[in-house]
C-alpha cells in the first residue's frame, strides 16, 4: 500500500516549524518583512486606497448559508443553525471578522483560533473566530511537533494551538509556505522608490523653492560689519512682516537657483502609483488623474477583471470556512453528513441594471423566462429591492386572479356564421380581417338560418349568459372584500387564497355544468378548453 501514499515532498524548507528560502531579499523576511507591510498600508495614501477597493466590495457583499438540500427539513435545519452561529451569536460580528481576515493579503497569511461555547439549546457554537496576529506567529508547528502555530504571547509565554482549532487564510500559499505571499510583494519597489522620490522632492523645494540670501559690504567694512552682515542672513524668514535695512554700499539680494530647471518629481511619483494600482488589477483608478487621460468604457473594461479577482477572493474565503469551520461544526452537533450547509457570497460589484432589465425583456419575449415567485425574489435580491412577504405576494396573486377570471367572465359572441365577433378578447388581428369579410359575406342571411346557429352555440345560451354573470358577479363582490380587508390593515394570507380560488373552480363548474348538450360532442370540447384555460392562468400565478 506505500505506493498509493505519499512519496515526495513539497520542496518547502520547512525546519522544526521554521519557514526559510522563499523570500530572497533579507529586509522582507519574516518579522521585517510585516513591519515594511504594515507601514505601506498605514503610511501611503495609495496603498490604503487600494486596500479599500478590495475590502469594501468584499465586505459589503450578501454572506448567506445555502443548505445541502433546500428541499430537506433536515439540511434546512442545520443551515439555520450555521447561520445563527456565524452571522448572530458571536462576539465578533461577521462583517468585523471579514474586515480581520482580509488583512491575509497585505500580510500574507492570517490565523484564526475557533473558540467555541455551549448554547442554551444544548448545541455546541461558535464565540468567536479570535484573530492570532502574524507577528505573534513563531513558528508553523506546535511545542510538541504537531500541526499547528506556536504562538509568543504579549508576556512572553509561548503556546501552541493544533491546526483542528485554526483557520488559516494564505495568499498565494505555494508548496508547504504557510507565510504566503503579501499582495503588496511586488508594489514594494515602486512604492520604496516613491517614498525617496517624495523626500527629493520636499529638499528641492526646501533647498530651491525660496532662493538663497546673499549679502554684500562695502571695501571698508570693519570686523563687526562682516558678523553684522552673518547674523542678517541667518536670520532671515519669511512672512508678511519681514525686512531688512542696510546702509550705503551695502547690498542684498536672493540668488536664483533655477529650481524651474530641475526635473519634476511628480511625473515620476504619478507613474509608480499607478504600478501600485496595477499590482492589483485596479489600474482603473487611476484614468483621469494628472495626464492619464481616459474615459467610462476603457474604466469598465478594466474593471471586468478585477471584479473576477475580488470573487476569486470571496470563493477561497468561503472554501476555508466551509472546509475548516463549519463541516466541524455540523460534525459536532449532528454526525458526520454526506453534504454540508454552505458559506456563499453574492455576486460581487456593482450591478447594470440597464443591461439585467433589457435581458430580462428580451428572454420574457422569446418565453425563455418564466415570471416566478423565485425568479423575482432573485431579481429582488440582486437589485438590493425591498424582500415582499407572502401577505404581499398572496394578495398580488388574488388581486391578478380577479383581473384575470372578470375578463374571462365576458361572454363570447359570434356572428351568424358562427365565426367569433371583432370584440372577442381571444381574437388575433388576422380574424379580425376575417370577420370584415364574414359579415359583408353573410349579410342578408335570413332569421331562421341565425336562430338555428345560435342554438348550436353554445355560448349564446341564456343560461350559460347567467352563470358567467353571476361568476363575474362573484368576482367583484370578493375584490369588494379585499379592498376591505386592505383599508382594514388585515394580512391577505395563502390560506385566505386556496379558499378563494376553490369557491372560483366550484362557480366555475357552475358555468360548465350549464352548458347545454350539441351536435358533434362541441360541449365536451368546450370543457376542456375551459378547464386548459383555468389552469394556465392559475399555474403562471403560483409560478408552476
């Protein structure tokens, strides 16, 4: 069985917890490398700016938990229960633990202790996700040799926490290099050059920017002119006050140190900032500052990329929770699962809901869209619009049946060849054309030839005339009553629905069983058109 184990190694240098060899310049090594880290991030406008691109869209996106199986109580159950562990019951929120782990990119890794508690309920949760900074990290093993971190408390104590009470996050983690690899790596040396350019740059303005004081005495000054003339010039400054008085043969003046001459440092300053901005894909933030001309299409285009790389880090945060924490977690309340409730993010960036609206028309037009309560509660949630509640729904749902069976409650007429009249609702505008021709055609026809069709119709009986008026009649009443119930402030419940559309079906049946008895079976045909009609109606309001 060796042959199906491990062989190799990494190829990591990984000595007794002691990560060495992956980082060739000695000033970013290890704790060095943090402290560099950690002064780009709170010392340089750009760096933090875009830090901030990465964070905020992160961070103010959706976080829900997706059960293994919605349609199973059981996998519901166990996501709710996730869900309030994460997202409610610990002492550090999920958005600030968010904001702490993303600190994994500058730094390159970050490690989190889970601590757990015992709920009220009997379960075992979480209270918190405790960050273990980078630079209390000694070494990537325990005192013992087990996996794990020893880590080098503010008093000097020395502990070890193993890897089944961590969750690690890694940028860019390669072989066994727990360290990772900082997302500032590669901005460092635009950002060291920058820092020397700005410190050139204030000296030439200090030393060029106000000029030199010189100072001329005459052939005959004495030794007490010469130390008179020293003091002047030392002490001259600046400000609205500020003067000097000399005597005849005495001269003064400020030498031009033809600092307009000297190359602008900006220019070079503007040009690593935007490598900074690069070094994460948001070069887009920089178009229209200083020279660097642009416009919104070129922006966007570059954005498309970044915001894949934003999603790119959200997927890997959800696969270190969902692998890490919460398996383990489920594990300890209720078993080991086949499947497990998942972390999940929301799509990431700012939604075109030009381009989503005219989609949606187009795919709706073409029937490749169906309206359902799940297709809008998705619209809904994508376009951050208000969740409507199943009050809400089950009043537009009977409100829409209303509409739909008053309209259908209109009798049909037909002309006297039995062909449909112009105002039938279900009419096409090519039968339309066909009842112009039909009624001059037929114009003339005698009364029997009329009377005699419209007692094989159908839809021209009194008695049939009557029923549907007493559904339309039914109908109105209960919208009467939902407007009552509306100004009321009375909850329009599904239950409320269900009995509504039966006492609908049962008026219906009604309408049918007045249907009288004609040639060629044309009642039963009738029926089923009826009854192929009702459902279709019913069936696109419950989104079936």
């Amino acid at each position: 069985m060796a042959k199906y184990g491990e062989i190799g190694g990494s190829g990591t240098q990984l000595f007794n917890g002691f990560i060495t060899g992956e980082e060739y310049s000695p000033e970013l090594q290890g704790i060095l490398g943090l402290q560099v880290y950690d002064k780009m991030r709170k010392g340089d406008a750009t760096v933090r700016a875009t830090l901030q691109y990465i964070f905020l869209p992160i961070i103010r996106a959706n976080w829900f938990i997706e059960p293994a199986n919605p349609d199973e109580p059981k996998s519901v159950e166990q996501a709710e229960f996730v869900e309030d562990c994460l997202f409610n019951r610990m002492t550090i929120t999920w958005k600030e633990w968010l904001r702490q782990a993303l600190l994994f990119l500058p730094y390159g890794r970050m490690a989190f202790e889970k601590v757990f508690e015992l709920r009220a309920d009997g379960k075992i949760g979480w209270r918190k996700f405790a960050p273990r900074l980078p630079h209390t990290i000694e070494k990537w093993e325990t005192e013992n040799g087990k996996l794990g971190i020893t880590q080098t408390l503010p008093d000097g104590r020395h502990v070890g926490i193993p890897i089944e009470k961590l969750i690690i996050l890694t940028n860019e983690k390669e072989g066994d290099n727990w360290e990772g690899i900082s997302i500032f790596r590669s901005a460092y040396k635009h950002w060291y050059i920058k820092e020397t350019l700005y410190k050139v740059d204030a000296l030439s303005i200090d030393r060029q920017g106000l000029g030199i004081p010189v100072i001329t005495t005459p052939k005959n000054a004495t030794p007490e002119d010469e130390a008179r003339a020293e003091e002047i010039v030392k002490n001259m400054r600046a400000n609205e006050k500020a003067y000097a008085r000399l005597s005849e043969g005495w001269t003064l003046e400020i030498l031009n140190m033809n600092a307009g001459g000297n190359k602008n440092a900006m220019a070079s300053i503007q040009h690593h900032d935007r490598q900074i901005a690069k070094n994460i894909l948001a070069q887009f933030m920089e178009i229209g500052a200083g020279q660097n001309a642009g416009g919104y299409s070129q922006s966007q285009d570059q954005s498309r990329l970044y915001m894949l790389s934003l999603e790119a880090i959200a997927d890997y945060i959800e696969g270190c929770i969902n692998n890490y924490a919460i398996k383990q977690l489920i594990d300890l309340n209720y078993g080991v699962q086949e499947e497990y409730p998942k972390l999940q993010s929301s799509k990431i960036g700012q939604i075109d809901f030009a381009n989503i609206t005219t989609a949606i028309q187009r795919l709706a037009q073409s029937q490749m869209l169906t309206a359902t309560p799940a297709t809008e509660d998705h619209l809904r949630d994508i376009m951050d619009l208000p969740e409507i509640s199943e009050a809400e729904r089950a009043e537009l749902e009977l409100t829409k049946l209303f509409d739909t069976i008053t309209k259908e409650a209109q009798p049909m007429q037909f002309l006297p060849n039995g062909a449909p009249m112009k105002n039938n609702p279900l009419m096409g505008s090519e039968e339309e054309e066909m009842d112009k021709k039909d009624k001059s055609k037929e114009k003339g026809k005698n009364f029997d030839k009329n009377k005699e069709q419209e007692n094989e119709n159908p839809y021209m009986n009194p008695e049939r005339v009557k029923a549907q008026s007493e559904l339309k009649a039914f109908v109105l009443d209960k919208k009467i009553e939902l407007e009552a119930m509306r100004e009321a402030g009375t909850d329009i419940t599904m239950e409320y629905v269900a009995k509504i559309k039966q006492e609908i079906y049962e008026m219906q049946k009604h309408v049918e069983d007045n249907l009288p008895m004609v040639a060629n079976d044309k009642r039963t045909e009738l029926i089923i058109e009826m009854h192929e009609k009702i459902n279709d109606t019913l069936n696109q309001i419950k989104g079936e």
